[in-house]
C-alpha cells in the first residue's frame, strides 16, 4: 500500500467534533484511528518512515501524556529501543524536570523523572496532535536535562 493511501484511511477514519470541549474548538478524534488496526498500523508506519528519512540516530521515544502514550510504545518497537512518559504533574515518583504550557483550550503542567534520559541522547518526542503548538516547549525541557531533541 502507497502512503497516500495509507494517509487516507488515517484522514477517513479521524473524526471532527466542532465547538468540543467548547466553543470555537474543532475536536479532532483519534479513537477510531485506534479502534481500526489498519488505521494504526498506517500511523506507525508514516511515523517509522518520516523518522528513519530524517534522523539518523534515535535513542529515546518519549510519548506526551495521555495521547503519546497510544502511538509511542509501538514506535519504540519498530526501533529496537525504549519508552519513556512524559506525564501530566504530579503522577510520576521521585525527581522530575517540569514545564507549564498553554494549550487550546486551558494549561497544563507535564513532569518527567530527572534521569529518564542520558546527556547527548536523541530523544524524540510522540503526540498525537498539534493544535496551537503549545507542547513545542518541551524542548527547552529537554535541553535544559542536557539532552538533544530529534
Ligand atoms: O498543540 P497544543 O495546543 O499543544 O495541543 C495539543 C495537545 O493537546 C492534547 O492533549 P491534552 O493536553 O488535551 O491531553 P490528553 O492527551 O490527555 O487529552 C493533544 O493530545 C496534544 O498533546
Ligand atoms: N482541536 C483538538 N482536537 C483534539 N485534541 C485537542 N487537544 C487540543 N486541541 C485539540
């Protein structure tokens, strides 16, 4: 299968929810993406192929909470390497980095555990969507862990 086709059963199957969780808001849904093995496969896939074409070394796949969660394990896999959560404050043990963001619709504040990842490890970061571009601050979180993100 093309990757055209592969973007369309993706396109198909997210659905749109205007003025979701308010006014204004055009909610993109992913559950069918999920529900759809196809689908998710195809997700995996263009991920696995835009990351091998443009960044020859990879050590880390960290996944945004809550939504990373759902594509990030799968990568990790495609890779050979490991996972790590990026997670809303207050839900991870021990000592962690943090940044607040503004999102579309409110702010949060997400945590991740001080030695989740080694100085000089390419880390690269899973969401499932983009809206305002808020979380694009979590780099500056990993740069100030002396990291480098892909
Ligand atoms: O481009 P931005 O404005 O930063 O918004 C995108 C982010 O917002 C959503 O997460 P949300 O915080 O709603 O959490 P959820 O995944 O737990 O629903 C989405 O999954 C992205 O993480
Ligand atoms: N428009 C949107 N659709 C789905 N999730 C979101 N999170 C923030 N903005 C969103």
């Amino acid at each position: 299968m093309s990757d055209q086709e592969k973007e369309e059963i993706i396109r198909t199957a997210i659905r749109a929810f205007p003025d979701f969780p308010s006014p204004g808001i055009c909610f993109r849904d992913i559950t069918p993406v999920l529900k759809d093995p196809l689908a998710f496969c195809s997700v995996i896939d263009l991920f696995e192929k835009h990351l091998r074409a443009n960044f020859p070394k990879i050590d880390v796949i960290a996944g945004l909470d809550s939504r990373g969660f759902l594509f990030g394990p799968s990568l990790a896999q495609r890779f050979n390497i490991g996972f790590l959560l990026i997670r809303k404050k207050g839900k991870l043990p021990g000592p962690t980095e943090s940044v607040s963001y503004s999102l579309e619709y409110g702010k949060a504040e997400l945590e991740m555990q001080y030695d989740a990842v080694e100085p000089g490890q390419k880390v690269v970061l899973i969401d499932d969507l983009l809206a305002t571009g808020g979380l694009g601050q979590d780099l500056y979180f990993f740069q100030e862990m002396n990291s480098n993100s892909a």
